[in-house]
C-alpha cells in the first residue's frame, strides 16, 4: 500500500475509533457507571481481532491493514506520552512531599506481594503447555510473571482518576505517587529479564541507571529552566507560541530520553509535568494541549493496543481455571497489599481500600508488556490470553468497587482538607 493510500485511509480509521470510544464511552457511563476511560479501552479491544476481526475479518483487515500500523503506533506513543505530561501538571508535589513514606511503603507492598506470588504459582504453571516459552528458565518466568502481576495501569488510572476530579485529593496524589514508584519497578524488572535472556546487562543497568540519573535532572534545573517560561506567561496573560513549542520540545527530548532508557516515554512526559512551574504556565499548557490529548490522542493508544489483543483464544477449562485462579492471585496480591500497606502507614480504613483498589487496576499496560513478552518468547499464547482477561477484569471492577467503597463517604474534598 501506498503512502498517500495510508494517509487516506488514516481519516477513516479515526472517525471509527473516535466514534466507537465515544458511543462505547457513553453507553458503559449510563448504564453500567464506568468512566469514559474503561469504554475506550474496550473499544479498543472490540476494534481488534476479538470482535470486529472475528465477525467482518475482511473489513476489519481493509480499515485497519498491517501496513497502517506503525502510523497508528507512533502516534499512540505520542498521545499517550501528551497526556501523562497533563497528568503530571496537576500532579501536587506538596502532597507527595507529605506522604512520601506512605507512597513507597504502598509502592514497595505492591511490588513485592506479587513476586512472593509469581515465584510461588510459577512453578505450578511452568510445565502446564501453550504458557511458557521453552526457552527460559523457572527463573525467568517467575521474574517476568511478577512484572506481569505487579504493574498498574498508570495511564488509565490517570484517567480514572482524572474522570472522577481525583487529581487534587490525598488519595489521588498517594496513589499516582505509588504507582509511579511501583510501574518504574516493574518496567526495571521486564528489562533486566530481557537482559538475561541475551540482550546484555546493559539494558537493565541503562534503565535502572538512566531512570534515576533522568528525574534527579529534572527536581535539580527542571525549574530552573522554565522559570523564564513561567514569567513571560505570567506577563503575557497567555501561552504564547514561543513557550508552547519550547514546552512541547522539552516534552520530546523526555519521552525520548525514558524510551532510550529502556522505561517507557510516559514517565518521561509524567516527571517533565512534575516539575513545570505551577501557575499561569500549567494553567495555560492544560487549556492549550487537554482537550485534542483527550478526545483524540489517547484513543489511538487504547485501539493500537488492541489490535493486538485475542480474546477467543480461550482454551480448555484448565485454561479457564487457570485464569480464574491467576486473577484471584494477582487480586489479592496487588490490591489487598497495597490495602494492608495503607493501613500500616496510618491511612483510615475507606482511604486505604481506595488506594488499594484503584492500584489493582492492570488495564493496556499490561497488555503492553505481555506483548513484549509474547514478542520476545517469553509467554506463549496460553498465558497471554489469560493475562489479558486479568488486565481487563481488574481493570473493569475498579470504578464500580471504588464508588462502592465511597458511597457513604465526606465529600472527597473536605476529605482532603482534614487530612492533609
């Protein structure tokens, strides 16, 4: 196919998968109270192989052909990346400075539960066929089953707590905290499985390395170098288009700089909007970028992500077993020990099981990371099938468990006043 036949064919893609997440979006709102996040991650899904491609294959294959997909990928990244850097300006470092040890206390609970779990049933799944790759070690599996367990879906969580005005509030700043510290862990173990697996130790000691040499930069002349930024907004009265091209550049280099560090660019586009003077600057960066971030980038990443998603590979009954009883697993390992770690750090009890709830959330981060590890040998198709159900399972139970935990709840604000 053509260049010119793909940028035509590009328009088209977009009215349906801006068409699909908006009419998906609104019907889970109005009728099953999920936010307008969940319905576009599930378009997503629906616009793959798993519905679309299993009821119309030729249609599904001409709007959306293998040839399209790097285009749709790009993008993705890019989209995705823009809106962690939103996320990132209303981000309140006060309230992260206030809570540092509940944030890694939280973050370290959530991390280590699912590997005490992952190297536990790992060895149970091990030899069980269409799993694991031949190729690897017990070893490796569990390191790479722990990740798989013990990441959150930082981008949809964002969301989520975007949609629900989370973002000011205690529990949506300890748990963004939390869940920053926990992905940036979990992307350092996927990276250092690669690395045993030939690719070097290079690539762990570069992510591990190059992630902490990366924020260090930032909280030290971060600041430093938009202060300029921030005053010349401040005395404009608006974003002018000098600062909004040297913004979106300094956005490129740290998307790029976590992507060579083999994390991934959303972290950088998070730490950048971290350290942004706040103020005029973040004021007028969220009006100028939130609203085409939003309704129309992060799309594009749900519906990339899957494409490459198979739901009907479901298997016998010891597959669906097993994937009952992985996700029972990685419920309880996840949420119930970022709960008990809440708790412990002094959290009352409502708080503590919002954090832990909205933590489980997996969402198409990991789908993310079991397609690199689909793509590497690490996980056969078995496994990644019932990964998948875990990913979206956890991630749909979220919002309905978390407004039930919060029905009787103080308005959330007053909440956060009493508390900080």
């Amino acid at each position: 196919m053509q260049i010119a036949d793909l940028g035509v064919l590009f328009f088209i893609q977009m009215f349906v998968i801006l068409a699909c997440c908006r009419l998906i979006g609104w019907g889970l709102n109005k009728y099953l109270g999920q936010p307008q996040v969940i319905g576009e991650m599930i378009a997503g899904v629906l616009l793959g192989p798993s519905l679309f491609g299993l009821l119309l294959p030729d249609l599904q294959a001409a709007l959306f052909p293998t040839e399209s997909r790097p285009i749709l990928y790009v993008i993705s990244q890019f989209g995705i990346g823009l809106f962690m850097f939103i996320v990132g300006m209303g981000f309140h470092t006060d309230h992260f400075k206030s809570n540092t040890k509940s944030a890694f206390t939280i973050s370290l609970s959530g991390i280590i539960a699912p590997f005490i779990i992952a190297f536990a049933i790992t060895p149970l799944l091990f030899k069980v066929p269409g799993l694991f790759s031949e190729n690897i070690t017990l070893y490796q599996a569990s390191l790479f089953l722990g990740a798989c367990i013990a990441i959150t879906a930082f981008p949809v969580l964002a969301r989520i707590i975007h949609e629900k005005k989370l973002q000011n509030t205690r529990i949506g700043t300890l748990t963004l905290s939390s869940a920053a510290i926990d992905d940036a862990g979990a992307w350092c173990v996927v990276a250092l499985v690669l690395a045993t697996m030939g690719e070097g130790a290079g690539v762990a000691i570069k992510a591990v390395a190059g992630g902490a040499a990366f924020v260090a930069f930032m909280i030290l002349l971060g600041p430093k170098i938009m202060a300029p930024l921030a005053k010349i907004v401040e005395r404009e009265g608006q974003m002018t288009p000098l600062v909004l091209s040297f913004m979106l550049m300094l956005f490129m280099l740290s998307a790029y700089a976590m992507d060579v560090a083999g994390l991934h660019a959303v972290f950088g586009g998070f730490i950048l909007g971290t350290v942004v003077p706040r103020g005029k600057l973040t004021e007028e960066l969220k009006r100028a970028l939130e609203p085409f971030a939003i309704l129309v980038l992060v799309p594009i990443f749900f519906t990339y992500s899957g494409l490459h998603t198979q739901l009907n590979i479901i298997g016998s009954p010891q597959m669906m077993l097993i994937a009952m009883g992985v996700l029972v697993a990685c419920v309880l390992a996840k949420g119930g020990a970022c709960y008990l770690a809440a708790r412990l750090t002094g959290e009352d009890n409502k708080t503590a099981l919002s954090v832990g709830t909205l933590m489980n959330a997996r969402g198409l981060t990991e789908l993310i990371i079991i397609n690199i590890g689909l793509q590497k040998g690490i996980i056969q198709p078995g496994l990644f099938t019932v990964l998948v159900i875990m990913a979206i399972v956890t991630t749909l139970m979220t919002s309905p468990v978390f407004d039930l935990i919060n029905r009787k709840r103080i308005p959330i604000k007053d909440a956060v006043e009493t508390n900080v």
